[in-house]
C-alpha cells in the first residue's frame, strides 16, 4: 500500500467499471458514507478516503500551511486518484469535498468524469449579492466557541449541522467523529472552510456537476445551490431533497440514498 | 483504456505527429513502458534545427551558449535513463502514452481549439494541434519543467517566448490557458507531484524501502557489468554513492553474483591519490595495467575471471587536484587538468581495448560521478563515454534538494524560475504561474505571521544565515563551493563572467529558498508552541488563500470573459430542455422521494417560501446561540422534548381547572384574574386564540394591568411553573439598572430587545415577564407590537427570532379606561409600600416614659437621617395620611400635562418628598406611553386586570395580632404601642414576602415578647409610667439585603434601667 493510501486510509470496495469516489466533508470521515456504499458496490468500485485532518489521520501529516486552502485538499484528492491510478471517476463529494473535487476538476478534468455535490458551497460568508448564510461575526463566535471549548462546540454544533435532537443516532455519529479531530486542527480546517470563497472559480469547472441538497440545512442555504448552478462552466443539474441537516446521507438515509443513486446512474442529458 | 494511437495522430498535424511516433520510437527503444511527456520533450529537443531548441536558446535570459542546449540534452537523457522499464511488455508494441502525456495533448488540443474563435463551434476532432502548441503543452509537464530546471533553463519561459513567436508571426492567438493548471505529477519519475510533502517526508525516512532502493541499484548495476556494450557502471548522483558501490563491492567479494561472468572477478581500487600530475599519469597508469595483467592472468585457469577496476570518484579526471598548487592564470590551470584527464583517459582506453579484445579475461570499470563531474567529463572527454565503455547509473538522492521539489503550498513549482526571469517578464502572457502566493515570494516578511517572540529567533537564524551565506560566498574561489547549489554544472562549463553570473544568481535563487525554508519553519514552530498568538490573527492568516488562487486563474477568466454571456446562455437554456428530457428515464426510479416530472425549477421554488425566507435566518439565529453558549442547548432540547410532550396533549377542561387552581393556590387574592389567565392560556395552547384567526403560533402573550404588582409576578411565576415548569424569566423594560433583581452581566449593554431575543434563543418554552411594559420607549413597544403581529421578535441587529412556544406577560400598572371605575375604592399605595418596606430596618422593642402628648420623635429624626433615599422613590413617607391618598387619587384621574410638569418638579426637588410621588411619577409615565400600550391591549391574548389590594385589612390584621399577642405573654398590664410608620414597613415586609403574618409573628415577636417580659421583670419597672414601643430601626449590616422584601427575622429588645 502506497504512502498516500495509507495515509489517508484508503478503502476501495466492490468491483465494476466505474469508479466512484466518496469525499466526506468537515467533522465526519469516511464513515460518513455507511448508508450508501451497500447500494454502490455491487456495480461499482468505490473509493473511500479520509481528508487529511479527519479523526483517523495521523495529524502530523496535517501541514497547517498546505491546508490552509482548499487547492491542499484538492492536490489531495488528486494524489490518491494518482496513486490508485484512477483514470476516471464520479466523485461524489459532501460539503467542502463537493468544492474540493470541483477544484481537482479544474486542475484534471480528465480524471472527473462527473461530480456529485451533496450540500456544497462556495462561500459561506454573505456578500454584497450572495447570500451564504453566515456574517463574519457569526464565523467568528463561531471560532471562538471552538477555541474555548472544544468538546462543548462539538456537543452544541452536532445537533445543529445534523438538524436532528440530541439523541438522534446521527447526531451522535456527527459528534462522535467531530470530536475525534484534534481542536486545533479543527478549528484550523473550519476556518479555512468557513472562509473560502470558490465564487470565481466555479466557471472553470467543467465537469458536469450534480448538486443535491437538502430543503432545511443550517450551512447552506438553498440559494447556494441555485448559485452553483448558474455559476458552473459546464453542466449542472439541481435537485432539492425533502430532508433536514448538513448531513443528509448520515441524517435521512432513506431519502437521500435513492437520490444519490439516481444522480450517479444517470448523467445529465445534453 | 486509452484512446487508439490512431486516434491521437488524428488529433495532430502530421509535423506532431511524426514527433509523436518518434517519442514512442524512443521510448520503445529505451524499453520503457511508457511514453512519457519526456521523450517527447527529449525528441523534439534531438533535431538539431528544433522549434524547442531555438526557444530555449532564446529564452535564456544569458548568452546563447551551445553547450547550454547540450546540458539540457544530456539533462533529458538521464532523466529519460531513470525511467523504470517495462516489466512484461512484449516486444512489438509500442509503449503506451501515459496518463501525463495523454493529458498534455488534451490540453494541447484544448488550446488549439481556444486558440481560434471562429472555429469555436467546430468538432473536437476537426481541431489539428500544430506542433508549437505541443510544445507549449509539452512544457507544461511538470516532469519535463523539473528537467529544464535542473539545466537552468525555466519551461515557463521558454513557452513564454514560443507564444511570443507564435503572437507575432501567426494570427494565430495562442494563449496560456492551462498552463499552470494543467500540471501533471511525474508519474513515471515515481513522484506523485500532488503528494503532501508530509507524507513525502515520512516515506523519507522510513529506512526499509530506500534499502530497497539501493538494492534495486546496486542489481542494476549488476544488470550493467553483464552487458556485451555499455558495460561499466558509473554511478552518478549527488550522494550516497559511495553507500552504493561499497554495497556492490562486497557483494561481489561475496560472491552473491551467481554463476555469470562476474563469479571470479577480482578488484582493484585506485589509491586515493592516483593522479597526482601530468608527469606521473603515464607511470601509474602503466602500473596499474601491469597489475591487472597479472590479476587476469592468475585467474585465466578458470573459465571465467575478471577484473573491476575501481576508478573511485571521476573527479580527478576533470579537476586540477588540489596539490598543484602554483597560483596562475586560470586558463593555463583548466588546460593542465584536461591535459592530465586526456591521458588518463586515453590510457585507460586503451587499457579496456586490450582486454576485452583477449578472450582470457574481462575488465570492468565502476566509478562514481556527481552529476557535474560527469557532465564535464563529458565535456572535456567527448569520447570517454564510448571509449570506455560507460553506463551512467543515476543515483536518486533520498532527500530531494530543497529546490528540486518544493513543497506546495509554501512556494510554487516554478516560482523560483520565474523569479530568475525578469527580463521575461513583461511577455504579455506571463507564465500563468504555479507561484501562487506573490507576496511571498516578493517580500518574505509580509507573510510572517509569527509572534513576536518566534519573530526574534526566525530574525537571529535568519543573521546566522546570513552570516554563513557571506563566508560561503567570499571564499567562492574554489568551484566546488557551490557543489550543492541546484543547477550547478553549466557554470563550470561556461566562461567565467557567465558562470559568475550564474552563481550569483543561482545563490539568489538559494537564499531565497532558504529563509522561505526557515520563515516556514519559524511560522509552523509558532503555531505549535503559541497557538493563542495564531488565534488573534486567525483570520488574517486565513486570508492571502483566497488571493493566491485568484493570480492564478486570472489569466483565464480574462480570456474567457467575452465568451460568458453567451456561455451562461445556451446553457440556462439547456437546463430547462435537459431537465424536461432527462426526468422519464428518472420517473420510473424513486419516484415517491421527489414528486415525478417535476423540474429543477419547482424544486427550488418549493423550498423558496418558507425556507429562503424564515428558516435560514432562524437557522442562523439559533445556531449563533449555540456557538456561543452550546451547553445551553443540550437544556433547550431536554425542555424541548418534555415541551413537545405537554404540548400534544390538549390542554382541555381538565386542564383549566388544574391550572385555575395552581394559580388560585399561589395568588389567592386575585381570583378573577386567575380565572381569566387560566382560560387563555388553555384557549391559546390549544390553538383558538383570539387574534391571529387559526394561524398556529405558538406563542401567548398576555397583559396583566392594575395596581397589584406583588399579585401579577405571582401569578407570572405560578403560571411559568406550571406550564413550564421552571421560573420566569424576569425583565424589566422600565428602570433596568434599579430594580432588576439580578442583573445578567449577559445582559449589559444589550437592549430590552435583544436581551428577549437571547432569553427565547436560550429557551423557546419559557415564559418571560416583561415588567412595566408601559415605561418602554417607542422602540421596545413597536418591537413588541410587531413581535405580537408576526411571531417574531428581531433584536436591535435585526436578526429575529421565532418566538416558539414562550409566553408572553406584560405588566403595567395603568388600569384600562373601562376599568377606571372600579378602581376607586383603596387608592393603590403598592409603590409606597415598597419603598417604605424595601429600605433596611429593623424592629426595635423599647421601654419609655410614657408621655401622652409627644410621640418619640427623636427616633423618627434620627432615622430619617440615616435613612438612605431611594434614587426613585422617597423612602420617608412616614406620615401616611388620608389626605395625600386623596390627592393622590385625584391626581390619578386628572391626566393633565401641565399638572404632571409640576409633579414632576416636585420629584426632582426631593425635599420633603411626598408620599404620592411615586405614584405620581409612574403615572407620568404610563400617561405618557398609554396610547402606545394601549395598541399592544388590542395584540395581546388577553389583558387581565388585576384589582388594587386592600391593604387596610392587612394592617389592622397585623396590629391586631400584635397587640393579641403582647397581651398574651407581657400581659395586660403593659400596652405596646406600634407608630404607623412602622406598622406600615411590617404590612409592607408581611405583602411582598408574602408570609403569613401569624407565622412571622410566632417566630419573631413572641420570643422578643417573652425577651422583654423577663426584662420588665428584672428592671421592675411600674407599667403605668412606661410604654412599650414597637418602632422601626434602620438596619446597619443589612445593605446587601435591600434587594429583597423582607421582614426583620429578630427584634432587638432594649430595656432602660433608668426608667
């Protein structure tokens, strides 16, 4: 096994044609994906990593310079497509991923054959004719809460980004992987995350993109996904699902899978 | 997998072509198993007449020097030597393009395409990629760019000057989309270009595999010596060589080579000191032949013998050795060495051609070479190579130079050479740049993001450097100084002016890399140890990020700028068709999870009314209050649970009655108004209330108006407890800062409105008592008015809040003008009473001489000296009299602007303040806000008047139970007599502590009786000259306390022996 695969503990499940690769977004790992790698690996071969950064890594590998922007996740990204070989894939990212893999499009669309974004954002900051859902104030209380007290953000923020109670199995799976990121880099990825801004770049994409997301998500508002849409250089494709949270794969199972399924299946038509 | 050879040449103009054909010619000949964007490079740099040659030529910011492109050649040709080959390819086919090369045509293709514009709507495959626009793909390659940069050459320019050409003699517009976008990792150098440096790291140092390496080496190597041509091995590399030939070595004295030629082949090293000059080369060399004559001849019994000659370092063939060391022109030096390496060589020359024309024994060389030493003996020694017979084994350093490959992310691929090319600069398309972050390679100190302290040891490391640098650079005079530095083997070649050149240029280039190195380290040390600095500039250093990708992409956004509006056209266009097309094939899957045949369109426009609108934003509200105070929200959703619980149950009659009851129970004095906050509450939670005709809020407000203050927050926190089940959370909207019974320091410098907002941030199922609603000011009443219309309360940054399932209670004291009427029996002295009982005092029992006529108005004197006044309201209203009740009353119909002024002066004077001005002031208030307050009465759920209390009953209860119990226990002989200042602090003390004033008066008065009693007794004292007095003392330690109602817990008993 390579240095990059075991670094990033990568998985690769099932046999097919296509390859699918599944990016998980901030606070989660690859765990994040249990509910739909079942439907996946009978026809596919499914790539499963985790960021850098994320619970299972070795946080010495975290170079806080390299991923003080998306493009080091991206080179990422790149790194393990390289590493395996991959000669071309349907990256299904969540979150930054979904914005992650757009930007290793930009650098490779050869490797990309489509991306399929599940609540991705390009910039979560509001703008003067964006609407990304946070001001600053709110990032930086945001921070601060990180900082003071990492276990009670996680234990405050879980809830929130899942949208479900306390109690739910997924917001205790969310925290539980939350938790499991060392505070400083977390609050270092969060940072970098919560004030990308991907708005210029996006007419560079020119994968076709599938954007999913869910009707209530307290990161990205639905306008995100209709900003993304128009914004995309090549073609794109909406769909707004009837589910709640940051994290609908994890969260709503049962009506997100189906979606993801559909949008991986099927490209858009032309 | 890949696209046919075919169908690329199809791609290509047949001038590409034929340099493509020729590439995978090469690399099949080099048995490679991939044609790599390298033997591209390396073909078009072999015709001598090359586009790319002439390029390079002229890109190189100093002279055109030959020997420059024939160190670029010889650059290609080792790089192509390292190369892995092909493992099981059989021998027909062509080695396939790889993945990097395929990319550079794509791009290469991609460009032509861009290139013209009026061919934009042509097919892909009517575009023919000409062979400049290889070219610059080609150099595009990070593995090829890496290459010209180990020969000084930078691909960025060379390309810049291509598209120069390419501008100026064609129409022709080529442009450089892509250039640093398009990068492509070496993979066939091994190298993942997009690996984390970390992880690079790491694979550095882990012992196993580069034992690996050398053992793969060392076999190579072994695969060398075995050969018929080219069969002695010089290792060639930067270090780690002797590591390498020692490994050879003593596998070779072990005998581990099996049963080929090498079994019984012996060794011979060169002493270290073997040339030493001109006169003695021939003698040794002579020896040396000697020596391997008789070794051969020993070993000529057994079949196969052999001699290797160790040659050691091949440095002295090119190198004036360090002994001769008559100072004189250099010139006359340089020809000396290559004089002396010329014999050698010849000698050895012949040395090898006599033996391995004799069939009786073999003679190897193995030697070791840095890269610059082998260059030059190249050089110096064009027929070395052929004449003895050599093979050149790269050796790969197992820690890259610094510069070879840098980190991403702390300074890009190419930012160093682009850095040397300043005069190339002004190319109209700069080399797009892979230097992504300018300002750190423009000034290094703008991106210290350090502490002060690390800053210090950065900047005294930096001195150290800068120390070293200089040594290094004033004793430049030996060559081999600069061993290290990158691209160091054309300065030897080259005349001396340019090689200065080169050198300072080449150090530039090195200090600069090195304070990046140790700005890097100093930064990533200070992020460690003082992560607390880091923190203040988080966002600043979060920052640059955004701008780096933006200098890297903004080439292209220019470009592509004309073509968006119609781009962004087509394609909205394109949405609304493909969507209509592609949902049948969609229809037949997963239907139930999204309505069928419904567009992207409806989608969004479902999730449009509520959610773009109030969701985000009540999303956003809730979640700010949970990073800053998360914990709460773990209580929120426990009350959020039970909340949920409660509130599906239907509050029916049931319901009432209990409620009706809890509330009776708490404030029994206020029956009716318990009766009527029962029935709303119960009405608004099961959805029928009367304002907001069936829209389902969650939310009750109700206004509790009247005199009765103590009874309206009773009734508040007997409601919250039952509803809510917790206590009310109080908030004064009239005098904040006075009154408040505990000030939140949350809460300071917050609004009235915001401070409501967090409350039902905090806590959507509580219920808050906003008191004195009638003293708010314009914004705090509109704020609430249109919270009463909407539902949602928006603090004073705008942001709102739902206002869920809180309950609302308003306080005034202004009774509505209907209820007027009912309000003139007992003028309310609630304020009154407050003041009076809410200064500390205490009870006093005394003995004194009975007088008749004068009160004990010392006492009174003296305490209303030490009696501390209240800001609001005058605390010596001890002369309690009929006759300011009854001005006081009056005053209270007459809402007179002109008689309020008055009032309102006399409440400023706070001389011999009056009882009524309390009242007064209130009303000059509530008079004021009453058209206001009136507005929320028609909003509100219900207003619930409370009646003015009675407290006659109370105080002629009190001084009953006093004088009943004095009786009883001092007996009837003694009467106690209470002044009516302090009767009125007790009646005050018994209403808002709300105890029962025969407990108070078990606990307190009749252990002081009985005190008193025995005092009596012993001071014996005759009953009719004394009087006992019950009076008022203000309390000295009790300051703290003032915030709370209270009765004295003990009176102090005096008994004066004098009487």
């Amino acid at each position: 096994m390579g240095i990059v695969e075991e670094a990033h503990n990568v998985r690769v499940l099932g046999s097919g044609e296509r390859i699918i690769v599944l990016g998980h977004g901030f606070g989660t790992d690859q765990s994040v994906w249990k509910h739909l790698i079942p439907h996946l690996v009978e026809d596919h071969r499914v790539i499963l990593y985790d960021n850098m950064g994320a619970g299972p890594t070795n946080p010495e590998y975290f170079d806080f310079d390299r991923y003080s922007t998306l493009e080091g996740y991206a080179y990422d990204v790149l790194a393990i497509l390289e590493e395996l070989q991959v000669e071309s894939c349907i990256f299904v990212g969540h979150s930054v991923s979904a914005i992650v893999g757009a930007l290793a499009s930009i650098t490779r669309p050869d490797l990309f054959s489509k991306i399929v974004m599940i609540s991705a954002s390009p910039r979560y900051l509001n703008d003067v004719d964006y609407y990304g859902g946070f001001e600053q104030e709110d990032l930086d209380q945001l921070f601060e809460a990180m900082r003071s007290n990492y276990k009670a953000w996680c234990a405050g923020f879980a809830p929130l980004a899942v949208g479900g109670d306390m109690d739910s199995v997924a917001v205790q799976e969310f925290s539980r992987t939350l938790f499991n990121m060392r505070p400083d880099i977390a609050l270092s990825v969060a940072q970098t995350i919560f004030q990308s801004d991907m708005r210029q770049f996006l007419s560079l994409v020119t994968v076709p993109c599938h954007i999913v997301q869910s009707m209530k998500d307290l990161a990205v508002p639905v306008v995100v996904s209709e900003y993304l849409h128009t914004h995309f250089g090549g073609h794109s494709i909406v769909e707004v699902m009837a589910s709640d949270g940051h994290l609908p794969q994890l969260s709503s199972p049962d009506i997100v899978i189906p979606v993801l399924l559909r949008h991986i299946r099927f490209d858009i038509a032309v | 997998m890949r696209a046919g050879l075919s169908t690329i040449q199809q791609t290509l103009t047949p001038e590409a072509a034929t340099v493509l054909n020729h590439s995978i010619a090469e690399a099949a000949r080099r048995n490679h198993g991939q044609t790599t964007p390298l033997h591209v490079a390396a073909t078009l740099l072999a015709s001598p007449s090359g586009y790319l040659r002439q390029a390079c030529i002229r890109s190189h910011p100093n002279s055109s020097h030959p020997l420059q492109c024939r160190a670029l050649e010889l650059c290609f040709s080792v790089a192509l030597e390292r190369l892995p080959s092909a493992q099981n390819l059989s021998p027909g086919i062509d080695p396939p393009i790889s993945n990097a090369l395929m990319a550079a045509l794509k791009r290469a293709q991609a460009h032509q395409r861009r290139g013209c514009p009026e061919q934009q709507q042509q097919p892909l495959l009517a575009v023919k990629v000409e062979l400049e626009q290889l070219i610059v793909s080609i150099l595009d390659d990070p593995s090829v760019s890496r290459v010209m940069r180990e020969a000084s050459f930078s691909s960025p320019a060379v390309k810049a000057t291509i598209e120069q050409s390419l501008n100026a003699s064609s129409s022709i517009n080529s442009s450089t989309i892509g250039g640093g976008l398009g990068f492509r990792p070496a993979q066939t150098a091994n190298r993942n270009l997009y690996l984390n440096p970390r992880l690079q790291q790491q694979q550095q140092g882990s012992s196993p595999q580069s034992g690996q390496q050398r053992t793969e080496e060392v076999k190579k190597a072994f695969d060398i010596l075995l050969r018929a041509k080219k069969r002695n091995p010089v290792f060639v590399g930067e270090s780690e060589l002797e590591s390498v030939v020692r490994e050879l070595l003593q596998r070779i004295e072990r005998r581990e080579v099996g049963d080929g030629p090498l079994r019984n082949v012996q060794l011979i090293s060169l002493d270290k000191d073997f040339p030493l000059d001109r006169t003695q080369i021939s003698m040794k060399l002579k020896e040396l032949e000697v020596l391997v004559e008789t070794k051969i001849n020993s070993c000529s019994s057994s079949d196969a013998g052999g001699v290797i000659l160790d040659l050691g370092d091949l440095k002295w063939l090119v190198e004036q050795p360090t002994g001769f060391g008559s100072p004189g022109p250099a010139q006359i030096q340089q020809q000396i060495v290559s004089e002396t390496g010329r014999i050698a060589v010849a000698e050895m020359a012949k040395l090898l051609a006599r033996f391995n024309e004799g069939c009786a024994g073999r003679l190897w060389l193995i030697g070791t070479a840095t890269c610059e030493t082998y260059l030059r003996c190249q050089v110096y020694h064009p027929s070395m190579e052929n004449d003895w017979d050599l093979q050149a084994v790269p050796i790969t350093a197992r820690n890259p130079h610094p510069g070879l490959f840098p980190r991403f992310g702390s300074n890009g691929i190419l930012s160093s050479s682009v850095e040397s090319l300043a005069p190339l600069k002004s190319f109209p398309p700069a080399p797009p740049a892979l230097a992504r972050r300018p300002s750190e390679n423009i000034d290094p100190a703008q991106r210290m993001s350090c502490c002060p302290q690390c800053m210090e040891n950065y900047e005294q490391e930096l001195a150290k450097l800068v120390a070293k640098q200089f040594e290094k650079s004033s004793s430049e005079a030996k060559p081999e100084a600069t061993r290290s530095s990158l691209p160091p083997w054309l300065q030897m070649a080259k005349p001396d002016i340019v090689k200065d050149q080169m050198q300072a240029k080449d150090q530039e280039l090195m200090w600069k890399q090195k304070t990046q190195e140790l700005q890097k380290k100093w930064d990533d040390t200070c992020l460690h140890l003082h992560p607390n600095f880091h923190r203040s500039i988080g966002s600043d250093r979060i920052a640059p990020p955004a701008l780096s990708m933006t200098s890297l992409y903004n080439s292209n956004l220019l470009q592509r700028q004309p073509f968006q509006p119609k781009l962004s056209l087509t394609r909205s266009l394109g949405g609304t068709l493909l969507m209509n097309k592609s949902q049948p094939p969609n229809q037949h899957s997963e239907r139930e999870v999204t309505p069928p045949g419904s567009p992207v369109r409806t989608d969004l426009a479902l999730g449009r009314p509520k959610i773009s609108e109030n969701s985000p934003e009540k999303n956003h509200n809730e979640r700010i209050k949970d990073f800053a105070g998360c914990i709460s929200s773990q209580q929120q959703d426990n009350v959020s649970d039970w909340q949920k619980d409660k509130a599906i149950t239907p509050l029916d009659a049931d319901s009432f009655k209990m409620l009706f009851k809890g509330l009776t129970e708490k404030v029994g004095w206020q029956t009716e108004a318990a009766s009527v906050v029962a029935t709303t509450v119960t009405q608004c939670k099961s959805g029928n209330n009367k304002r907001r005709g069936g829209a389902a809020r969650g939310e009750t407000w109700l206004l509790f108006v009247g005199p009765d203050r103590v009874g309206k927050k009773k009734m508040a926190s007997a409601l919250s407890e039952l509803v809510c089940s917790s206590n009310p959370v109080i908030i004064h909207i009239g005098s904040q800062s006075s009154d408040d019974e505990v000030l939140d320091k949350n809460f300071r410098g917050k609004t009235v409105l915001d401070r409501i907002v967090e409350t039902v941030r905090r806590n959507p199922f509580s219920l808050i008592l906003l008191e004195d609603i009638d003293r708010a000011d314009m914004l705090v009443h509109g704020g609430i008015k249109r919270a009463m219309e909407r539902g949602r309360l928006a603090d004073s940054h705008g942001r709102e809040v739902s206002l869920g399932n809180t309950i609302f209670v308003l306080t005034a004291s202004w009774l509505p003008e209907n209820l007027k009427n009912l309000s003139n029996c007992i003028p309310v002295d609630e304020e009154k009473l407050a003041s009076v009982a809410g200064s500390d005092w205490q009870l006093k029992l005394s003995v004194s001489v009975k007088t008749s006529k004068r009160r004990a108005d010392w006492l009174h004197d003296d305490d209303r000296v030490t009696k501390p006044r209240k800001e609001s309201a005058p605390g010596l209203s001890f002369d309690l009299n009929e006759a300011a009740d009854a001005e006081d009353d009056g005053r209270e119909g007459s809402r007179n602007s002109s008689d309020l002024t008055v009032e309102h002066e006399h409440g400023r004077s706070l001389v011999n303040v009056r009882p009524s001005t309390t009242t007064a002031s209130v009303q000059l208030r509530s008079s004021t806000t009453t058209p206001l307050s009136y507005e929320l009465l028609n909003f509100a759920d219900e207003t619930i008047t409370f009646k003015p209390v009675d407290f006659d009953s109370l105080r002629s209860k009190i001084a009953s139970t006093i004088a009943s119990r004095f009786a009883a226990i001092v007996g009837d002989s003694w009467s106690v007599e209470v002044d009516t200042e302090t009767l009125e602090k007790i009646v005050g003390g018994v209403w808002f502590s709300q105890t029962q004033v025969v407990d108070w008066a078990d606990k307190v008065l009749v252990p002081s009786f009985h005190q008193m009693k025995t005092g009596l007794s012993s001071a014996a004292i005759s009953d009719d000259t004394a009087i006992i007095r019950l009076v008022s003392v203000r309390d000295s330690e009790g300051q703290q306390n003032s915030e709370e109602w209270r009765l004295p817990d003990k009176i102090t008993v005096a008994v004066d022996n004098r009487l």
